[in-house]
C-alpha cells in the first residue's frame, strides 16, 4: 500500500467511493445521517488514493473508469451474497452476473479476461484458465476492493478486461479487537435440505509498530431450488462445481511493521473445500435437472490452496519510494466427475473398449512465485508534482493437469515471464493531468511432450467415433510484446471532471486448452502432433474509452463509453473440441449514480451495456455475434435504494434486470439468453448487543434462467428461487 493515509469510513469517502461505481449501501448510510451537517461544511472531498494503479495518485487524475468499494459499503451487503463472484456481478457495471456456482465461468469484464490480485499478488492461474478465484476469498477478510475497468498496459498479463485488487483488513485502531458473525440462510421449498450456513471471526491486534490480523470462516452450502421448487443440479455447468453440497474453510492473517522510513507486512491465506454430489445432471432437459436416477459415482469436487504474500514499502531513499512484492501460490484443484453424454460431455477418455474411464476426472495443479518492483520517483525539477512510476515483474509458473490415475491430458509447462514498465503523470496545469505508460513484457515457455489420452466422440447414445492416443510433442518457445497506455483528465469544474485514455493489454491464452484439444476431426487415428501446429498467438487488445465524473457530498456520477479491438480473440466451439482466434470487436456504455435525497435516504443505480462481434469465418469481416459465453446479457441494471431510521433500524432494496441476447455466431443459432428480473430487500437493527439482519432474496420467487450459467453450455440452468436468511454480527 503506498504511503498516502486516507480516513476510513466518512461520509465524504463513501460519497466519492459510489461515484466510482459502487452503491452506497445500507451500512453506509448510519455514518452519513449521523454526519452529514459536518460533511455539508467541507469544502473539499478527502483524497482517495488509488493503491492498485503502481502508481501515487487519486481517484480525481485517474483517466479512465475506476470503483472502489470500501469495508463498510461490503460489511452488511456481502451478508446477502453467497460470495464475491455474486456481489460484484451485481454492483460493478462491466462485469457479467454471477453463474450462480463454485466457479466464475462466463464472468467476464467488458467482455474479456479479468486480472484478479491479492494484496497485489495474482491470483488468476498462468496458461490454464480456472475460474475458482473469487469464490474462494473469505469476504470476511477484505477491508477494500478496487476495480479497474479497461485493457491494462501496466498489470500484463491477463487483464485485458481490468483488474480486481483485493486489499485485506489491517488493524486500525491500537489494541485487542474482533468480530464474530453467524449467517443462515434457506428456502420454503425445503427449509433443512436448503439450508446455507455461515461463520466466520476476526481478530486483530496492535501495539506501537505492530500490527497482527486473523480471519477465519466456515461455510456449508444445502441444496438450491428454482421459482417452481425443483432442485438445481449440484453441477449444473459441467466439471468445476455447482453452488450446493460445498464445505469450505478459509484461513487468513497478515503481520506487519510500519516505521517511519520502511514498513513491511506479511500475508497469508489457505482455503481447503470439498463439493459432495449426490447425483448426475441430465443436461438434455430444459433446463438442466437432477437425475435422481443416476448417484453420483465420482470423487468430490476439491480445493486445496495456499498463498503467500510479502510486502515492503522504503521511503526516503534517493530514487523515491521503493515497493517490493514477493508471492507464492499453490493449488491443487479437482474437477467433478461429467458422465458421458452426446449433448453435455462428448468428448471422454477412454480406454480401448471403454465408453469413458472411472478415472476421467481431472485434476489441476498450479505453482506460482513472483516478485514485483515498483518505483516512485518524484520529477519536480522537470515540473511540480510530476513523477515517473517505473519498475520491474518477474514471474514463474509450473502447471499440469491429470487423470486420476495419473495421465496427463494436457501438456506440463513451465514459464518464466519478465517484464519492465513505466508510467508518467504530469499535471500539466491545474486543469489538466495526463499519464502515458509503456510496458514491454517476455514469457519463456518450456512445453514438456506428453501422450493425450485415447478418447471417444459421442455422436449419439449408441454411436462414438473414437480418437487415438496421440503424441504431442513439446517445445521451448516464447511470446513477447511492447503496450502502451496513455490518458488525460480534464477538471472542468471543482466536481466536474472528463476523461479520456488510450490503454493496451498483452496476454497468452490458454495453452492447456490448446493442447488438451489436440485433436484432428478429419484423421481422429492421427498419433501424433507438434505444438507448433496448435500453439495459439498472444493477444493485444486496444481499449478507447471516454467519460466523465460529477461528485458532490450529495450526488455521485460516472459515465464512460469503451470499445476494445482485438486481432486474437479466443472462443471455443460449441461442440467443445476446437479453440479459434480470430479479429473481434467490443464496444459498450456504463452508468452509476447514487444520490442523497435526504439525511436518511439514498437512491441509485448501476446501469452497463456491452456488445461484440467477431470475424468467425476469417474472411475479414467483423459480421458475426461474439457467442454468448463472451456477452452473455448485454444490458443490465440495478436500481437500488436505503432508508436509515436514526433509531437503529435500517431498511434496504434492490432491483436487478438482465437483457435477453439470441447470438446468430455465423449460423449455428446458440441457447438464447432469456431476460430476467428479480427484486431483494433486507432490514437491518444495531443494538449493543450486536447487529442483525433479515432479508429475502427473489422476493417474488420467480421462475428463470441464470444468463451467465446459459450461456456457456448451450442448456438452460434455472436460477435460484426465493432465499431468505438471517445474520448475527458482534464486535468487540
């Protein structure tokens, strides 16, 4: 974190926090009724610092759409999300909406890939995309949240869409203190079997210079039923887990020292889960349902990840402020157990003789280690308040993936990436900032050979064209590439401001893909193939956006409209055996607004539009539909507001709508994304005995389709009906 200290939870700070996009919920609103004559008297909003962008600056010179979500905006209205993947999918306008499962699968931002970092440590695993990631962060631990919208051409690989920064708790206030928090949430249609519970505790302690933090949570998950009161199946997207049957736990804590010219901390997280399934899904009924005729035979769904971060900040030294970042990830993850199936799951390993192996699941394994430079030098002999934020990334990653048995399905890789970057913000006057960057990045792969398993095409129930094992034969290759970014805010009025940028983002797709599909459809007794013939090309993508931000202590505003291009977009055919790159463009509108009606109550909303098109055929013409597992919904809204009662009490609602899309990707007519519309709403009471919560999520417990979950399996899956739940939280 640089050097900057800003005052937690005031008034001015959440009011400038929503104007970046994210809704002043209900928990903010005590604060402000209590201090808004106070607020009224200030002549300037405190400054927000902006700790994700590598470089000192706040939100006011930042030429390009940023949201901040503070601790207090995410303590109450994280207690009505199962977890990140679902709050965020409704409160930051560019992202998809949750699935609804263990995975992120389909939850794009903008339309493209997400960049998802810890304390500024990656989390997204290098060369094999696995969507578990925000799942698997204990909402419990986070004291802030920074999304960055837009191609990055600082962050590297994997944030062409934008980058999630997620900033764990530290102590603020010296002394011992914790929190303790119990949720139980369930559904009429079975109020045992549907049952959801959640605990979790935090405890913090500081003296002098050191501080000490610890977080834990405990989470089961019960079944999860539709607006008719049918179960949801418990894998209902095939292979990375449903949002039933989960045990998670999550262990958490930070130690740190802060001096006066160096500082440094220590992070640590280890979640461990297991998803029981009781039965297959039958993905030939619309929607998906369980087969209650066929128990699950497979080993569970599993998570078993540890990371490790280590920060230290030096101030005062000749060239400015020194950050030094250091990480190490390890994770093994084990998918579900897919039957084989002609509509679902085609394609199966097999033996000779055998329609699909026992031993078909998969399992991921993924290590990381890093260490990331940043550099702040001031250039106030060129120009007052002007500075060159530079620095150098080094990365390592080791990643294969197997049977259970122990056979390889795709190609064990090693990478070593490097990178150098600088960005340079010059205030040009008090008018107008401008920031530029360039960022040249190099990964090193060495691809090892394996044998892809013998394998099966279900053409229908009865018929399968099998496919030879096949040799694949490795190499050492690399990818590199030069981005840059450049950008102005003009301050056009005390509250006012417009922006606009220019910003490219590098990244490798997903080479696991690309070779567990080695495959041929013309020869399916080819034996043997050569990465060079299915290596996939690294991506750049150009983002233009434009917009503009209007903050008072009262009204809050940003509206920006994008559009990105890309030479090498990945989508994957609906038949899940072939990866293709081919020119795309995306182009869409984002607007938030939240306003102070009163003292006591607020109203607001999120508003996002985002659409695309690809050249699907390679003939040059950019004149088919991105499929829908790239858009999804491509309108969505929520409307929200909140009452604060002075008394204690609190009251808050929250209407959600998605757009229907009937992608024509070329010809071959996909599932159609149907429209849906769903109502929540929750009340609130602080006493000194602690705080409690009631709420109803899908009041009208309506009958619909999740657009994420459709979208990316050609099948229908019914989003869950009405939930209510009760929380408990004490501090002390």
């Amino acid at each position: 974190m640089l050097r900057v200290k800003t005052p937690l939870q005031t008034p001015k700070l959440c009011l400038v926090t929503t104007a970046s996009a994210i809704i002043l919920m209900s928990s903010g609103l005590t604060a402000i009724a209590q201090d808004v004559s106070t607020a009224t008297e200030v002549d300037e909003l405190d400054l927000i610092v902006i700790n994700s962008a590598r470089s000192k600056g706040d939100l006011s010179t930042t030429p390009g759409s940023v949201q901040i979500i503070e601790q207090e905006e995410l303590r109450e209205s994280l207690l009505a999300s199962r977890n990140l993947n679902e709050f965020l999918g409704k409160y930051v306008p560019g992202l998809t909406p949750s699935n609804g499962t263990l995975a992120g699968s389909g939850q794009t931002l903008r339309g493209r890939s997400v960049q998802v970092l810890v304390n500024g440590a990656p989390r997204n695993i290098a060369l094999r995309n696995n969507s578990r990631t925000l799942s698997l962060i204990d909402p419990n631990s986070i004291e802030r949240i920074e999304i960055i919208n837009g191609a990055s051409a600082v962050y590297g690989d994997g944030a062409t869409g934008g980058v999630i920064n997620i900033i764990t708790k530290t102590p603020t206030e010296e002394g011992l203190h914790g929190a303790v928090m119990t949720n139980i949430s369930t559904t009429e249609h079975s109020v045992v079997d549907g049952a959801h519970t959640t605990t979790s505790a935090d405890l913090s302690y500081a003296k002098d210079q050191l501080t000490l933090q610890l977080n834990g949570r405990f989470q089961t998950t019960g079944d999860m039923y539709d607006g008719d009161g049918k179960q949801i199946p418990e894998d209902p997207m095939i292979g990375q887990g449903g949002g039933s049957g989960i045990q998670q736990v999550n262990l958490s804590g930070t130690a740190g020292y802060e001096g006066e010219a160096f500082d440094a901390s220590l992070y640590g997280s280890w979640v461990y889960l297991n998803q029981y399934l009781d039965y297959f899904s039958d993905y030939t009924t619309v929607p998906v349902s369980v087969d209650k005729n066929a128990p699950y035979t497979g080993e569970p769904t599993h998570e078993d990840t540890k990371n490790v971060s280590a920060t230290f900040n030096f101030y005062d030294v000749p060239v400015g402020e020194i950050k030094l970042e250091a990480y190490y990830n390890d994770s093994e993850k084990r998918a579900s157990f897919v039957r084989a199936d002609p509509v679902s799951n085609p394609f199966v390993y097999s033996d000779p003789g055998v329609v699909q192996s026992p031993d078909s699941q998969s399992v991921l394994y993924a290590k990381q280690a890093g260490v990331r430079s940043t550099v702040q030098t001031p250039l106030d002999i060129v120009l007052d308040g002007a500075q060159v934020t530079w620095g150098l990334d080094y990365s390592y990653n080791d990643v294969s993936q197997t049977l259970l048995d122990g056979r390889d399905i795709i190609a064990p890789m090693t990478q070593h990436a490097y990178a150098g970057f600088a960005q340079l913000d010059i205030p040009v006057t008090t008018f107008l900032d401008v920031k530029a960057g360039v960022r040249y990045e190099r990964f090193d792969l060495d691809i090892s050979t394996f044998v892809r398993p013998a394998a099966n095409y279900l053409v229908s129930s009865t018929f399968a064209v099998p496919f030879s094992a096949a040799t694949v034969y490795g190499a050492d290759t690399s990818y590199s590439a030069t981005v840059f970014n450049a950008g102005a805010v003009a301050h056009i009025t005390d509250d006012l401001d417009a922006f606009a940028n220019f910003s490219q983002g590098y990244s490798v797709p997903d080479i696991g893909a690309f070779t567990r599909r080695a495959v041929n459809t013309s020869n399916p007794f080819q034996t043997e193939f050569d990465y060079s013939d299915i290596a996939p090309d690294a991506a750049i993508v150009n983002n233009y956006e434009i917009g503009v931000r209007y903050n008072t202590v009262r009204t809050s505003l940003n509206a920006s409209v994008f559009v990105s291009t890309s030479d090498k977009g990945t989508n994957i055919t609906a038949d899940a055996l072939t990866l293709s790159q081919n020119k795309e463009r995306i182009w869409g509108a984002e607007l938030t607004v939240d306003q102070l009606v009163t003292d006591q109550w607020n109203v607001g909303a999120v508003l996002a539009y985002t659409e695309g098109v690809w050249d699907q055929d390679g003939d040059g013409k950019l004149d088919d539909d991105l499929p829908n597992s790239r858009i999804g919904a491509p309108f969505r809204a929520t409307l929200y507001s909140g009452y604060d009662f002075d008394n204690g009490f609190k009251v808050y609602g929250e209407a959600l709508f998605t757009s229907g899309r009937d992608a024509d990707d070329g010809g071959t007519r996909q599932m159609k994304v149907k429209p849906t519309f769903t109502v929540n709403s929750r009340v609130g009471y602080d006493t000194d005995w602690g705080e409690f919560q009631l709420g109803v999520d899908n009041i009208f417990d309506r009958y619909q389709y999740n657009p994420t979950a459709s979208s990316l399996r050609n099948a229908q899956i019914a989003a869950e009906g009405r939930r209510f739940y009760a929380t408990f939280r004490k501090t002390f």
